[in-house]
C-alpha cells in the first residue's frame, strides 16, 4: 500500500492545492492526517478542509483540534481516534490528541489515557499513527527539550510496530529506524512538508517532500 502522510495544517486551506497534486502524481491508495487540522477551529471547519481532499482520508485529532472533531470528520474521512483498522493485512491503529503541554490546547490525555487508549488496540508489528510522539524520538523543541510522550514510547517497545507515525513538534521532521521500527515525523503541512510511505509486508519505504 502507499499512501500520503500529513499533519499539523492548521487550516490553511491553500496547501489542498498541492496535496491534491501530490494524491494524483504519485498516485496514492489513501491519505493519513496526524491531526491539527485546524488551528483552534471547529469540528465543522476540519470537516470542510477534509472533504476538499481527494483521497480517502484517514484522520485523527491533535492538540490544536476541538474534542469533537472526531464525530464531526466521520462523515467526510475514517476517524481513526481511539480506533483501529486492517489495510492489506497491516493494522492500523490510531490516537490523537497529545500528551499535556504548556499551553492548555483544547485535546490534552493524560499519559495513562494515552497508554490505555492505544493498548486496547495494538498489536504486535502495528502501523501506529499518534498525534505526539514517543518520548526521545523525534519529539525535540529548539532548546533541545524531549516532550514526547513516554506512554506512547511504552507502546512502541511492548508492540514493536513496524511504522511509528507522529506530527505535533512542527521542527522535529525526520524519518529513522529504530529497532525495527521506522519513525516519521513528515513536517506541517502548512509550511508544505509531507510523506509519501510504501508499505510492502514489513518493508517500509519513505520520500520525504517539500512543496
């Protein structure tokens, strides 16, 4: 399967233009959003960013997003929050929201509610797709500080997936491989960055881009 990766678009609308050309150039099966879709807006307004995307879409929430947006998308993409799915074989298991910040965003989880909320659903060698990311890994501010979540890493060493996806630390882009499994961190969407991913079995390839 391949597919498009994006987070953190916090509404702006004019990058449709380019993830739309990105869904036809390369020709993708689907998209993922790991959440901001909107920058503190309403589940309606994600509802109508989501639907001017020509893909099925495959969403979760993040800090930035009202608590309903979950219900609010299901109409127009897969609520993926607190869910899980099965693609070609794989399992696909979603969490949005992030762990507790400094600026009281609106969709904030305990990390005993990260940890539980993932581990009804995971399994051994998941696809996981989080708001956040595990603690240490991709998750560095500019002063150098780790604000990942711990719950989430917990997840990660007991299930091994073999894709680890997070957004929400818009200067932490990357893509490593950590003990079997590949972590991306594609960028904002607002500032143009994304991913394109082939997963074949548990082969994992990832094209960063930049518009």
């Amino acid at each position: 399967m391949k597919f498009l990766l994006i987070t953190d678009l916090h509404q702006k609308k004019t990058a449709l233009e380019w993830i739309n050309r990105e869904i036809e150039e390369y020709k993708v099966d689907f998209v993922i959003h790991l959440g901001d879709i909107t920058d503190m807006g309403t589940g309606e307004e994600a509802a109508e960013i989501l639907s001017g995307i020509k893909s099925k879409v495959y969403a979760i929430p993040g800090n930035c997003d009202p608590l309903d947006l979950p219900q609010k998308i299901s109409s127009v993409a897969v609520d993926m929050h607190g869910k899980s799915t099965e693609i070609e074989g794989h399992r696909i298991v979603g969490l949005g929201g992030s762990n507790v910040t400094i600026f009281n965003t609106p969709f904030e989880l305990s990390e005993e509610d990260l940890y539980s909320k993932l581990n009804a659903n995971a399994s051994e060698g998941m696809i996981l797709m989080t708001h956040a990311p595990s603690y240490g890994i991709l998750d560095q501010i500019p002063s150098g500080l780790s604000v990942g979540s711990p719950a989430i890493k917990k997840i990660v060493d007991e299930y091994h997936p073999i894709l680890a996806m997070s957004g929400h630390i818009h200067e932490a882009i990357g893509c490593k491989t950590i003990n079997g499994t590949t972590f991306v961190n594609p960028g904002p969407a607002k500032d143009g960055y994304s991913a394109i991913i082939e997963v074949t079995g548990k082969d994992v390839n990832v094209k960063m881009l930049k518009e």
